[in-house]
C-alpha cells in the first residue's frame, strides 16, 4: 500500500490510528498495530506477509536463545543461524537472479550457452529494510546491548510497524523498545500537530516535486542514445533531485505517522544536498543506514585501524544493498573511492575552504555518482557519462524543456538553501499554527489531485 493513495490516507490510516487510540489494554494496542502492519503490507501480495513472519520468529527465537547462555560458542551458533535465515531471504529473493545472470553471461562468454535456465523470482517491497531492522536487534542483543522481549506480539509489532516497513527510515529496537513496551495513553496536541506537519511536508515533495520531476526524465532515460550533452546533464540533475525529494519525502510522511502513533522515529535526511565534503554527504543521506552500515559492518571490520579495508566492503554491500545490479557496487566504489581520497586530501588541506564551492563541488561529486544508479546497464551509464563530458557538446543549441529547468531550479533551491522540516521545529522552534495548518492544507489537497496518477518510490525496489 503505498501512502500517496486515497485507500491509505482517506481510509487505512484514519482507521488504524482511530481504532489504537480507542483501545486501553496495551497488548490489545500491540496487537492491533501488528496485525495493520500485516494488512499494509500484504495489500501488495499476501504471500510475502510470510517473510515478515519467518523474520520476526527466527530472530525472536534466536535473540531469546542467545540471551539464555552464557556459552559464547552456543551464543555465536545461535546468532548464525539467525544470520543464516535473515541473509537467506535477502539473498534468494534479491540476489539469485543477479548470480543466476552472471553465471550465464559468464558460461556463454566462455562456452557459447547458459548455464543455468531462466528463473522468475519477484522482490518483495521493502525486503532490504525490515530484514536489516530485524538482524538489527539480534545482533544487538548479541553484544548485549538490549534485553531481548519475551512478548513476541511486542516484536512482530516492531519488524512490522507501517509507517517505516518498507523504505525506513532503519528503526533499532533499542530505540523504541521504552514506547513499545510503555504505549502512551492518548494522543497529545504536539503530537498531532507535528505529525501532520511532517506528514503533509513529505507528502508534498513526494507528489509535487519527486514525481514531476520524474514525468520529465523518464523519456530521457528511456531515450538516452539520443541525449544531447546538456540532456544528459539535466536528466542527471533531475535524478540527482528526484531521488532525494522521493526518499526523504517518504522518510518524513513516516516519522509523522510515528508521531501519530506515539512513537518518535529517527531522523533519515539532513538536508545532504547541503553537505560540504563527501563525507558530510554520508552523515546526511540515508542516516539509518549509514550508521547501520558503520555500527554493524564498518566498525567490526576494523574501522579506522582497517580503514581501507573496512570502507571498500562496507562501501561496496552497501551499493549491492540498493539493487541487485553490479551497478549498484560500481556506485558503491565510487564512493569509497571518493571517501578514501577526501580522507587523504584533508590533510593536504585541498579541500575548499568555501563553503559554498565545497558544497557545489560536493554536489556535483554525488550527482556525477547517480550515473551509476539510475541506468539499469552499464552501457546505458557509460553512454550518459560520455555524453555528459562531451564539452564541446555541451555549446550544441537543443531545444529544452522550460519546465524541466524551472523544476530543477526551484528543487534545487529548496535542497540546498532552505532549512529542511525537522531543523525548523528542532533548530528554529517553529510549532506549527494556524498558517502552517492553512498553507500545506492547500497544498495537500493539491497532491491529493495527484494521486491517481502517483508512482511508487523509488527504494521500494531497494
């Protein structure tokens, strides 16, 4: 079910949000909770609620196992096997096409014909996000940094939750097992308000910004044999904004549905757009995963004393965790790549002591990286990275789309120059009133318009 949709905001979110405030008794509420997240998510296919269930016992069950023992070689047995189950699903449902395929390009490299024959294995939504949540807590659990719960609704409950179920932000336990545990009572004022706030602000950079911006590039990208220079660049840009407006437009519709809720969601974006070294970028996009990545993968690598090393891998799943592409990698190590030569060049002092030029350097540094991510081939991303620094090219007279260019001026400025809805309540105390509560009415009822012909986000397919 996606949120942008008449059936979700004029009827599955009232109804569920209703009925969790009506109910008094917490396991009732949990349970409630659970069993939404379930009608949510099996709207799409039914079958794949089973996935949601297969994670949430093995991990349970694991996690209770591990925190029974003191025997270290039974605690790491039983964090395997939950590894083991947890990397499985994400592996055939994600991944065995991608090693079916290159298996074949391979033996008909070498031997002329397939080796294996064609498999149809469809993705489920959101696969990527609730089975990292899931390990998450494991693992946590593992290193003894959370108590396991022995309420098993309490943890389908979390592994389930609607509102970041498919596209995070990446929820821990630890972070929200107080208000699992400890329902709030009603739903207060602040709440509410700060809830649709955030709601309304992520519901119009998905609908009016992301998915106009993707009404003009996806010809382009369909078409891109026929770019001109200055096309390639303005699909690029488009992308490059696109993504951004439709992530994090997502992200904040979920944290105010946390909120409405009674449970406070981590920030996923801080304005990355903003970002003044490739390194800020990180600290700023997709924060979950970022600290997921780092916390869970970077630092038992070896972290800084393995730092090559542990940021190559870490750098690389990190790219083959967005897409079942080797695409997906090559973006990843261009970001190691990147990350590893700023980690150098700062110490020589080369990098832009401006602020403003390191931040257009940054951008232009990350949007060039999208090349990579958005193009399903690697000759459609070799043909727009040609194209792209074809300079003479780039002076050829083309015929542009006006509302395109206006499109990625207005995006562009608000990415980058306007402070974004979490830093106007955390930073600049803004509550939102009776203006607010006007000016984004107006403007939700406008996207409202839209919904029929709404697309999905683009890391479901993550």
């Amino acid at each position: 079910m996606l949120f942008p949709t008449i059936i979700f905001v004029f009827i599955f979110a009232p109804v569920t949000i209703t009925v969790y405030w009506l109910l008094r008794n917490d396991k009732h509420r949990r349970f409630w909770l659970t069993g939404a997240s379930y009608v949510f998510y099996g709207y799409w296919s039914w079958g794949f609620t089973s996935l949601l269930l297969i994670s949430s016992i093995a991990n349970f069950i694991a996690a209770k196992q591990i925190s029974s023992t003191s025997n270290l070689a039974r605690r790491r047995l039983w964090l395997i096997l939950a590894l083991i189950v947890n990397l499985g699903l994400l592996g055939y449902y994600k991944y065995f096409i991608l090693l079916l395929s290159t298996l074949n390009s391979i033996s008909g490299f070498l031997s002329g014909g397939e080796l294996i024959g064609t498999w149809n294995i469809i993705l489920p939504i959101g696969i990527s996000f609730f089975t990292f949540q899931a390990m998450s807590y494991t693992i946590d659990v593992y290193l003894k940094k959370v108590e396991p719960t022995n309420d098993f609704i309490e943890f389908a409950c979390f592994v389930a939750l609607f509102p970041q179920l498919i596209a995070g932000p990446i929820v821990r336990y630890r972070w929200i097992a107080h208000t699992l545990r400890n329902l709030p009572s009603r739903l207060s004022k602040n709440n509410l308000d700060l809830g649709l706030f955030y709601f309304s602000i992520g519901l119009i950079k998905k609908v009016l910004v992301a998915d106009r911006l993707g009404n003009f590039i996806e010809p382009m990208f369909a078409n891109y044999h026929d770019l001109a220079p200055l096309e390639a660049w303005l699909a690029i840009l488009g992308f490059s904004l696109q993504l951004y407006f439709d992530f994090a437009g997502y992200s904040l519709m979920a944290i105010g549905l946390g909120y409405l809720l009674g449970f406070e969601f981590p920030q996923n974006f801080n304005s990355p757009y903003k970002a003044i070294s490739i390194s800020d970028f990180w600290r700023r996009w997709h924060i979950t995963l970022s600290s997921w990545l780092r916390d869970y993968l970077y630092i038992p690598l070896g972290g800084r004393d393995n730092r090559a090393v542990a940021l190559a891998v870490t750098m690389l799943l990190g790219g083959l965790w967005h897409g079942a592409a080797w695409t997906f990698m090559a973006w990843g190590a261009y970001h190691a790549i990147l990350l590893e030569l700023h980690h150098h060049l700062k110490g020589f002092k080369w990098i832009p002591r401006n602020k403003t030029w390191a931040r257009i350097g940054t951008f232009l540094l990350v949007t060039i990286g999208w090349v990579f991510f958005k193009p399903p081939t690697f000759e459609a991303s070799w043909v727009i990275l040609t194209k792209m620094f074809d300079l003479p090219g780039l002076f050829t007279h083309v015929e542009v789309s006006m509302g395109l260019i206006i499109a990625i001026v207005i995006s562009l400025g608000w990415a980058m120059l306007a402070p974004n809805a979490i830093e106007l309540v955390r930073d600049r105390g803004v509550r939102p009133g009776l203006y607010w509560a006007v000016s984004l009415g107006i403007l939700t009822t406008v996207c409202v318009l839209f919904f029929s012909e709404g697309a999905p986000f683009l890391y479901f397919q993550f």
